[in-house]
C-alpha cells in the first residue's frame, strides 16, 4: 500500500475516501495520487474556435483551482500527495494511471443505499470495480483511524478465485489482521452438502498452500449472508473476488458485488481475477 489513488469529486463521500487515504498513508508512509476527472467533452476539448478553446481552458483552470482547495487539508499535513486532473472521465485512464505510477489500490467513497456514489459525473462504483486492474476498496463513512483487525474474504472456492484469494491473505498480513474465510451456502442449485462443500475447500486450500479455516454459512442469499455473517464476526473489512470487465464473478451472480458494497456499512474491498 505505498501508492493509493483516491478519485475526488469533492463530494463528501469523496472525502470519506480521502480521509481513510490519510490514515492509511500516515501508518504505513504512503503516496496518495487523488485524481479528478473532468466532464468536458471530446469536441469542447478538440475544438479550433477560439471561444471553445477558452472555454475549456477556463473550467480545466476552475477545476484546478478548486481542487488545490480541496486538498489543503490538515489531516493531509505530511503526506506526499500528487494531483491529477485529467479531462475526461473514462475509466481506462484510471488503469493508466495505477500503472504508471504503481500505483497499489484505489480508494473511493460511497453514498450507500441511495445507490453507489458517482465519484466520476456519469459513473458509479461499480463500473470502477469491474474496470480496475487493481484492489478498490469502497468507503462509505469515515472511520478515524482505521484499522483492519478481521478481514472477512468470501469466495465460492472455485479455482479461479486462487489470485484474489492469494491478494487478500498477502493484504491481510500486510496489515497484520485475521483473515476469516467464509462460503455461503444459499438454497436451489448452488447448495452444496457439507460434505461437498469441504471437498471442493479443501482441494483450493491445498492449491493455494494454505493452512486456514472456512467457514460455511447458510443463509437464503449470497449477499444477505455475507453480510449477516460479516457482522457477526465484527469484521473491519469485507473482499470479495471480481471477473473485472467481463463482468462480476459467477459467485457474485451479477450484482451482489455490487450490492454488498452499497449496503454494507463495512468497508469492502474487491480483488480482480
């Protein structure tokens, strides 16, 4: 976690996002690169009128203006902080950035149950979930200080969720937290009986080479049991394994991904496959 881009909008959620940025660069002598995409379009950008021109040259000098003011903030006193404003909001450009600078993890605020926070005019974050290379992890409150001491990871255990399960164990360490590992078990065709269920853990587990516990759990639905079960343990952070752009892992059927992160009140974090 040396290098963490946080997407700004100046929103509050935004913020939220940026705080915990802080905390984390402040434990751990971090990089922080917050990022601001502006809405102008193609033809206001490329346009030869001289009036486009200074149009657009004018709202890029705003944006930069408002976001120095953004970023003068104490809690920020201390931390190598890198601005960058690009001109568009497009999504690929997010992964340019993460690897031209390195960068470890993206950081992005939350609205909740409204519906997932659009830190990018037009977007939300489940389109940065799918679209991203790297971990993003979906704040929706601030929390002072914060502090992973059970990490909830939660996968169906088929093989192709070894790399994010591999990131989240290596993330956990990092953090010096206990990783609890869980498969929800749901009624109709993807129950498992206990027998079967632990058959297809314990091959993961020996292709992963690890030596960890799994919890089954039962409940009427993925997302209702993570997040049942994530609260019961008192678990400071929620992963979860996504496909990326070809759309959320068979485990998250669609958008449970998606809705864990908006209706959790936990941080979670999702690690690409």
């Amino acid at each position: 976690m040396k290098k963490i881009i946080v997407p700004v909008d100046f929103s509050e959620q935004s913020e939220n996002a940026l705080k915990t940025a802080a905390s984390i660069a402040t434990k751990y002598g971090s990089e922080i690169f917050v990022l601001h995409m502006l809405e102008l379009s193609e033809a206001l950008v490329s346009a030869n009128e001289q009036a486009h021109y200074q149009q657009a040259v004018f709202l890029i000098k705003l944006a930069e203006k408002r976001f120095e003011t953004f970023l003068e903030k104490p809690y920020l006193k201390g931390i190598k902080i890198t601005p960058i404003v690009k001109h568009h909001k497009v999504y690929s450009e997010v992964n340019e950035v993460a690897e031209k600078h390195q960068a470890d993890l993206i950081i992005m605020g939350s609205h909740g149950t409204d519906g997932i926070a659009e830190i990018f005019v037009g977007s939300n974050a489940e389109k940065m979930v799918r679209n991203s290379n790297i971990p993003v992890l979906v704040i929706k409150d601030y929390i002072e200080g914060f502090e992973v001491k059970r990490f909830v990871f939660a996968c169906d255990f088929e093989e192709e969720n070894l790399e994010a399960f591999q990131r989240a164990k290596k993330l956990a360490d990092k953090l010096a937290a206990e990783l609890i590992l869980v498969n929800i078990n749901t009624p109709g065709d993807n129950f498992l009986s206990t027998k079967d269920a632990f058959k297809k853990i314990n091959k993961f587990l020996h292709l992963a080479k690890a030596s960890l516990e799994v919890e089954i759990y039962n409940d009427y639905g993925v997302e209702r049991g993570i997040l049942a079960f994530s609260e019961s343990r008192n678990a400071d952070l929620i992963g979860l394994p996504t496909h990326g752009r070809k759309g959320l892992s068979h485990f998250l059927m669609g958008s449970i991904g998606e809705d864990v992160a908006n209706h959790s009140k936990i941080p979670v974090i999702t690690f690409k496959i």
